[in-house]
C-alpha cells in the first residue's frame, strides 16, 4: 500500500569550507530551486563558498 508520506530530504556539506547544501532549501542564488534533489545538482556545479566540486562534498546527518 502506498504511502502519502514525501521522501525526506538530505543535507550534504562542503569538506573544503563546510556549507550545508540543504535538498529542502536548494541553493536559489545559484539557480537550484528549493526541493532539487543531490542527484539532480548538475556535475558542473561548484561550491558557492569556496569553489569547491561537488565530488567534495559528502551527505550528512542533522
């Protein structure tokens, strides 16, 4: 039986700076919306802290 429950969404953090990509928040300044899944980031995607790519980056618990 389906569930109505939505996935939860993760967190990932820059290991150069620390900046938390929230899935939830998304990173609109940089032209990812709100609700962009990790996944669907695009590889060319940079770090808006420190430049770093997103192979730096690593999920995390909150």
């Amino acid at each position: 039986m389906p569930t109505n429950e939505t996935p939860a969404f993760r967190s990932y953090m820059c290991l150069i700076c620390g900046y938390v990509y929230d899935e939830k928040e998304g990173s609109p300044e940089e032209g990812i919306p709100a609700g962009t899944l990790w996944d669907d980031v695009p590889m060319n995607w940079v770090c808006p802290e420190c430049g770093a790519r997103k192979e730096d980056f690593e999920m995390i618990e909150i």
